[in-house]
C-alpha cells in the first residue's frame, strides 16, 4: 500500500467554538460536533452547537480546507421523529461532509427525504461482520466507526472485503461494554447512554463475589470495569498499515488546550510517518506530552489483540469524573403504570405467549406449560452447551406436534466466526427434516444473510435497539415480520411505537436481562489463576458484581468468551399485563432460569393471557405469590417507572 497525504485523516472532537478553532489550528483534517440536539454529548448545557453556529463552523471549516462531521448518534423516540424532520432539512441546507448515525430511522429517512449528505455508521451501530457492512452501503453508508472489540487485523479484512472507509477511535474515554448493548443508565436511571445522557455505571466501584453463595472473592480492585483511556500514539504504524482512514479522538467534553496537545502531537506523529515510514519512531518528548498530561492511564484496548488486566484502572485513583453512585434498582412502583391508558393495537387479537430458552430440557418444559413460541440457541451461559442441530430438530417436532413454533436464536454479536457458523447452521436447518418456524437477527448482515440461506420468517431482535416506528418499517421493509421493542423505552414511549408500527412489536414481559455485555473475562482479570489448559472450568462457575448499593448483577460468560452483566432485578410486568394487551407478542426471557422455575412462569403467565382475553381480571395473588416467592433474583418493572427515557431534544 502506497501512502499519501489523503490516506489517513486526523479526526477531531468540538463540543464548543473555542475548541473548534483550537482543533483546525493544531492540524485537524476533520472535526466532529454536535447540534443542540440528536447526539451522545447531551449532558452540558454550553456544550454542542446551535443551527446557527452550525453554519458558521461548517462554513470556517472548509475556508480552512477542513471537514466537518454533524453527529445523529443516538436513538429516536417517535414523540422527537418531526424534530429530526426538521434537523435533517436545515443540516442539508447548511451542507456538512457526512453524518454520523445510530438508528435505523436516520438511514430511512435521509434516503425518503433525498439529503444529499454522506452517512457514517456510528461505533453504536456494532458493525462486526463485512454483510452488516455491505447492507449499510445499500442505504448510503460511506464510512463505519468500528466497534471498539475489533482488532485491527479485522479492520483490515472489512476494507478488503468491502472497500467501505473505516474510521477508529485512536485517542481517549472509551466503554468497556460493547457499545450499544449498554443499557444501565438508561434502565437505572432513565438516561440512556444510547441517547447521550450515560450515567457511567462502568466507573463505579464493584466486588467480585461467588453468585450462590455471597463469598466475597476480590474487594482489593473496585474499579472492575473501569477501563482505561485509549491512546494509539505508539502504533500509528500498525493503524495506518491496517488501512484505518479515519484517526478519531475522543474528547467532546474537554476543553480547548487539551485538544490542542493531543492533536498536535498526533498531527506531527502522522506527518512524520507519511514524510519516510520506515523509518519512523515515536518522538520521546511528544510522548511524555501525552503520557504527563493524560486523564486516565492508556491502553490499545483490543487494537492488537484481546486485553489482559491492565487494561483497567482497578485503583479508580485516575478517575476524573464520576457521574453518578450506585443505587437501589427499582422494584414495582404502583404510581406509573396503574394511570395510563391500555396500549391499543390491532396485532394482538390473540395473546402469543413466547419464550427464550438455554436448552432442550427447558424448551420441552415450556412447551408443555403453555408457551405459544419458543425461541432456542444464540448465546447460552456457561457450563450450558450450545444446542445441537438434533437438539432443534427434536423441539421442533415437539412443538409442531402440539401446534407451536420454534424460531432459531443468532447472537447479539457476530463476528467472522459466529457469522460462519450461523451461515452453516441456516443451511442445515433450511434442508433438515424438521423445518423451524422462524430466525431472531441482530444485525443487517445476519439479516440479508438469512432472508437469502432460507425461507423462514426473520424476527429483529435486541440488538437492533428499535425505539420508534420509522426503525420498525426500515426492518420490515428488509424482511422481518415483528421486532422486539427497546428495553430502554418508557411506557408512553412504547405505546406510540406499538401503536403507529405497521409491523407486529413484541414486548420482554419477565425475566434476566443484560445491562452490559463485555469482551472481557472479569472473574480472571479480578482473580488470576485461569489457565485454558489446566483449568477450563474456571469460567463454569458463576461470578457476580456487588455494587456499593448492596445490588448483586450476576456474570454469564457464554460460549464465546463474553461476560454478560445482568440487572439485580428481573422485569416482571405480571401485575401490569392488561396495560400491555395491545402488544403483539409478549415475551419471557428464560435463559438463566431452570426448566423447572422457567415452566412455572410460562403456564402462570399463560394463564393471565388467557384471562384476559376472555374479559376477565388477568392477574392472581397466589401466582404473583409463587412468582416472588421462587424467583433467582429481584423484581421490578426497569425503565417502566419513568414517564419518558430522557429524550435528545
């Protein structure tokens, strides 16, 4: 690869005027900034940049031959579709180079309203696979923002394989979870760092604990999640050699002089290499600049490989900010939900009764309890084995022998590897004997996939975050025939989806549910002492986090090495079914429940279905009773307690 001027560009964070000009002056190629509105930085007020400061920074830019990227990273709700309208409009007047978006209904509607604008995939968008790529591309997508758990090597095989500019953060605060699949800001406090108001969680101080028992195991490192800062300075080489174009800088919050340093010492770092590669080295003073000056302590993160404990700062000593403490997850708060109005829609003639499942065992078991549909494979918690085909082939059967159905869970993430073996998985089943009634899909790519190795129906699942109506049709209009709704969504909220969606939406009634999911072996970065080799059981045993508000959140690694961070308490909407009548599907997440506990809940949940379709008072003390009573964890009604999720406007 020969190296130009144009290879790689030197992206640049403003949240205000001052660091705006500060940024061009040190040698940015580019800057990215937000509106008033619709972004990730919507926590200081004299912060982001008014339409009419807009104009004047995309207009100072490019008189300085500078680019400038408008971010509309977060999710929509449906109450804040016409503002976006609006936006949308005025930024294709006042014409910035591209756009960085999340949710779906930003794609659709930049491709109905003909804005004549470039699109950037945000990190947000947790693009693992070169198909989710090539569907983006389909809709406009010029450039992704890649997740943060892909190695550089990985970057390089979407470059190759796609030609799609690839842009990386190189430089600063970075999320230990998966972005994206964070929802407990927003669960906990009804700010979702989905829609620019995180909380932090991952900063607080935690104990690693054994799950069954309580026995504390690590309280030495508190700060389990807390990860460091990235800084790439000392491998630009491999960056640029990987065939990353865009340079990213995190820093939307920090102030002109510290944008200054780290851009300048970037910029003179990236010219120095293009000037005569081979002979480059890291400058020492440039270095000490950056390392004397830092917030946190760096890391390069998954850059060149999976990270081991050094990666987090266990200490929290360089913390500088915490924006929150850890609280009390709400329980059922009578107040909310008994005042609103019954979601009405015309999809829910007949109540349908799913449930996720870990296993035959559980599949069978609920079939037998009453479920109408049970979805099976995708992510299973250690030491569960992943479903075979004859395990799927044999519910099958079963449920088609009592007038059921099967769908066929994909994980949340799917890279190379898991999107190979969905691949294959799709083509047995699409020719075994017992055919499935459907697919769940996380991503664009898994869905093009599916919809072209098959013929059975697609559901959206999780990991497409569907807040609003716009986000529904843009994935029916790709194939699917029902999407499951946001957990982050507020009552009010998901009515408006419900009821303006052209596609059937299902609702997450009762169960465990993630908080974070994270490409990191906790318990081993805590404890030490795990070797593949000698001791793969380590990772069987189930470990726990205890926050400083006495709140157990459960760990499950699954079969893919992920740790997946549960909420302390499990939603439970029993006493509020009736208000939710209007919903498609209601849905019971059973993955971390036994076949025994995950039958009982699906015939009592049957059984309030049933009554009330038949008129009567759905719900009863003694099944809410039994329900409490034999329940692994906590209750509670997550972000169902707030009137909205704090929108972006």
């Amino acid at each position: 690869m020969l190296l130009t001027k144009k290879s790689v560009e030197l992206l640049a964070p403003a949240g205000n005027w001052d660091v705006l000009e500060t940024a061009v002056e040190a040698g940015a190629d580019a800057v990215y900034l937000g509106g008033r509105h619709f972004n990730m930085r919507m926590h200081e007020g004299d912060m982001n940049f008014s339409d009419e400061m807009l104009k004047k920074a995309i207009d100072y830019t490019h008189a300085h031959g500078v680019k400038l990227y408008v971010t509309i990273n977060n999710l929509i709700s449906d109450e804040e579709l016409p503002a976006l309208k609006e936006y949308l409009s005025y930024l294709n007047e006042i014409r910035p180079d591209a756009i960085l978006v999340q949710d779906l209904a930003v794609i659709k509607l930049v491709n109905e309203m003909n804005i004549k604008i470039p699109m950037h995939a945000s990190v947000m968008m947790n693009t693992h696979n070169t198909a989710t790529i090539r569907k983006l591309q389909e809709y406009g997508i010029t450039r992704v923002v890649t997740s943060r758990e892909m190695t550089l090597d990985e970057l390089a095989l979407f470059k190759a394989d796609t030609g799609i500019e690839v842009e990386y953060f190189v430089h600063g605060d970075i999320c230990i979870s998966e972005s994206g699949q964070c929802i407990h800001s927003g669960v906990l406090f009804g700010q979702s760092g989905n829609r620019g108001r995180c909380l932090k969680p991952c900063r607080w101080p935690y104990k690693l604990i054994d799950d069954n028992t309580g026995e504390i195991l690590d309280d030495t490192n508190p700060y389990k999640l807390a990860i460091k800062d990235m800084c790439m300075y000392r491998n630009l080489p491999e960056l640029i050699q990987a065939g990353v174009r865009s340079f990213k800088i995190e820093g939307r919050m920090r102030p002109a002089p510290f944008i200054k340093r780290i851009v300048s010492v970037y910029r003179k770092a990236i010219d120095s290499y293009m000037h005569d590669p081979a002979a480059w080295q890291t400058d020492d003073t440039d270095w000490k600049a950056l390392y004397d000056n830092r917030a946190r302590d760096f890391t390069t993160s998954f850059a060149l490989g999976k990270p081991d404990r050094t990666a987090i700062g266990f200490s929290g000593k360089r913390e500088p900010r915490f924006f929150s403490s850890a609280v009390k997850e709400a329980g059922f708060q009578e107040e909310i939900l008994r005042q609103k109005k019954n979601i009405s829609c015309d999809f829910a003639s007949t109540p349908r009764l799913s449930v996720r499942v870990s296993s035959k065992t559980e599949a069978l078991a609920v079939l037998d309890a009453g479920a109408d549909v049970v979805y099976i494979g995708g992510e299973v918690w250690r030491p569960e084995r992943p479903v075979s085909v004859a395990d799927i082939q044999d519910v099958i059967a079963k449920a088609h022998s009592l007038g059921k159905k099967v769908l066929v869970s994909t994980p949340r993430t799917a890279t190379r590897r898991e999107f190979s073996e969905m691949e294959q998985l799709m083509h047995t089943l699409q020719y075994a004997p017992e055919h499935a009634d459907g697919v769940l899909v996380n991503s664009l790519g898994m869905l093009d996939m599916v919809s072209k190795c098959t013929d059975f129906p697609i559901q959206a699942d999780y990991g497409f975050n569907t807040f609003n109506h716009i986000s529904a049709e843009f994935l029916m209009k790709n194939g699917c025939c029902m999407a499951v709704s946001s957990y982050e969504l507020s009552y009010e909220q998901l009515r408006e989806i419900v009821e303006k969606s052209k596609m059937p939406i299902e609702v997450v009634v009762h169960g465990s549910y993630e908080s974070m999911i994270i490409d990191h072996n906790l318990a081993e970065m805590s404890l030490g002492g795990y070797d593949p080799m000698s001791n793969p059981e380590f990772n069987n045993r189930h470990y726990a986090l205890l926050d400083e508000a006495g709140e157990k959140h459960s760990l499950r690694m699954d079969q893919y090495g992920r740790n997946h961070i549960l909420f302390a308490n499990d939603m439970c909407l029993y006493p509020y079914l009736e208000k939710f009548s209007g919903v498609a599907s209601y849905r019971i997440e059973a993955k971390d429940y036994t076949p025994e506990y995950a039958a009982k809940l699906t015939s009592i949940y049957r059984r309030a279905l049933d009554r009330i379709s038949a008129g009567e008072d759905g719900f009863s003390d003694d099944d809410f009773k039994i329900i409490k009573e034999d329940a692994p964890r906590g209750l509670g009604i997550g972000t169902y307690r707030f009137h909205q999720s704090r929108n972006s406007i």
